[in-house]
C-alpha cells in the first residue's frame, strides 16, 4: 500500500508571489515561513494537519477549487498518490 503522506508534494503550485512581506502566497495561500516548515514535516499527524489547515484557509478565500486542481496535476505529474483523498 502506498502511503501518500510519505511523499507529499508540497502544497506549493509554482505561483510564488506576495503582494507585501508577510501575506500568504497567491498562489497557494502559503506564508514564506509556512513553506520552509512544511519541508521539515516528517510524521503523517504533522503533514495531515497542516494539509487540513490550508484547505481550510483556501475554502475561507474562496481558492479552493483552483488550487486544487493544480496540485493534483503536480501530484499526478510526479506519480505520487494525492494527499488530498486522505484529508
């Protein structure tokens, strides 16, 4: 069984770009801080919480569906079973 969690792109979909120091990314709704922690995010709860969280955020905004659909191209694109199907 393959484990999604272990190899789950980061939720970065290639945009990268903030309109001023601190804003969360256009893209995929992600501060400069939060990408760097989500490199370090080792253990399914950690990686599964912080999916939930910018699902959540991306929801709030109304970016969801776009987002989404870009990740699970990456995901797609480099063979790895989509994290989202497990959220």
């Amino acid at each position: 069984m393959s484990k999604p969690w272990a190899k789950a792109p980061s939720p970065c979909i290639g945009v990268c770009k903030f309109r001023a120091e601190g804003d969360a990314c256009i893209g995929c709704f992600m501060t400069k801080p939060e990408k760097k922690r989500f490199k370090r995010l080792d253990k399914k709860p950690k990686k599964k919480a912080f999916f939930r969280a910018l699902v959540a955020r991306l929801t709030e905004r109304g970016r969801l569906s776009r987002w989404e659909r870009v990740y699970r191209r990456k995901c797609d694109k480099k063979a790895v079973p989509c994290p989202l199907d497990r959220i």
